[in-house]
C-alpha cells in the first residue's frame, strides 16, 4: 500500500496531461486543485480496478487457484535463483 500511496499513485497524477499544462500554463493554486482532481480521478480507477480483480478472486476459484500458483511459483522460483 505505501508503495501505491507513495510512488505509483503520485506517477499516475504527475504525468496526466491536463495536470502537465496546469503546472506549465496556470500558477500553483490552478496546478494543486488540478492535481487533487486527478487524484481523485486516478483512486477512482485503482479502487475499480482492484475491486473487479478481488471480486474475481473471491468468486471465481479457478482464477484464485490460478492467481496463487502461478504467483507462488514465480516468488519461490525466483529466491531459489
């Protein structure tokens, strides 16, 4: 979650175009609700699609079985290299 909170999220919003021209064209008031705008608009987008994958996890148990082999495989694969 911090990794989300701290880099992704901030990445997301940072290189959003009409946040881009705010911060070249307007003065920094105009630039931070332009900013808290799209990040509203970018927690939106990752809570749907976080939502719609938890969902398919909680009720498809194919897709959980699926999720959590080939995660598992990768993670323990990659610390016995």
């Amino acid at each position: 979650m911090r990794r989300f909170l701290f880099e992704e999220l901030p990445a997301e919003v940072s290189k959003d175009e009409e946040y881009q021209n705010a911060k070249k064209y307007s003065d920094r008031q105009n630039a931070r609700i332009t900013f808290e705008k799209k990040l509203v608009d970018k927690f939106q987008e990752f809570i749907f699609d976080h939502t719609e994958v938890y969902r398919k996890f909680t009720d498809d148990p194919e897709f959980k079985a699926w999720l959590a082999n080939t995660l598992f495989d990768n993670d323990y694969d990659q610390g016995a290299a």
